[in-house]
C-alpha cells in the first residue's frame, strides 16, 4: 500500500496515511518524466524589476519562462530599474520564442 501523497509504502493492513491522513493506494502511478525544454534567450533586460515584470506577462499567457540576473544583482538583491550595469536574460522554451516576443514587443525596452 501506498501513500498518494508522499510517496511512502506501508504494510497491506495498513488503510490511512500516518502523516498525511489520506487513503492508500495498492500502486503509484508511473512517473513521467517531463518532455526535455530548450530553453532560448528572449531578451537581456536593464533590471531584475523589468525581467520579474516581463516574466509574469508570459506567466498569465501561460509561457513558462524563466531569467538570470548579473552577480551584483542576485548577490545583493538588487531590483532597480536604474542601477547602472545591472543586466536580466529572460529565457522561454523555444517553441513559445515568437509567441512571447510578440506578447512583449510593447513592454520591452530595446535599448
């Protein structure tokens, strides 16, 4: 028997998970492996605060994404749109590369 929730196994006399109080399961579902993403630059941004803006755009258009920010910036947490050399990559699956850049093309700035 297993626990649906955290995964541990248990002795077939055994009904209710002891630490998540759910009913067992006589076997787990086959784990998938998620599909391997190839993850492309869509835009070098002028802050973390731009790119943080920029990735919750994609978030709401359903466009998983992700950025990088410089040493200085994720070192000392550093989110203004001013400070000087402060850089952000902001990368989405290749597959939603147009679909994002579209959806940005107004919000970017493309210094």
């Amino acid at each position: 028997m297993f626990c649906p929730e955290c995964k541990s196994e248990y002795k077939e006399e055994v009904a209710v998970c002891a630490d998540c109080g759910v009913s067992l399961v006589s076997a787990l579902p086959e784990e998938v492996t998620p599909e391997e993403v190839k993850w492309v630059k869509l835009y070098e941004l002028s802050s973390q605060l731009y790119a943080e803006m920029a990735k919750e755009a994609l978030d709401n258009a359903d466009i998983m994404s992700y950025f990088k920010a410089d040493f200085f910036t994720s070192a000392y947490g550093v989110k203004g749109g001013t400070v000087l050399g402060s850089r952000a990559t902001l990368y989405v699956p290749e597959p939603d590369m147009e679909r994002a850049r579209a959806l940005l093309t107004d919000m970017v700035d493309h210094d």
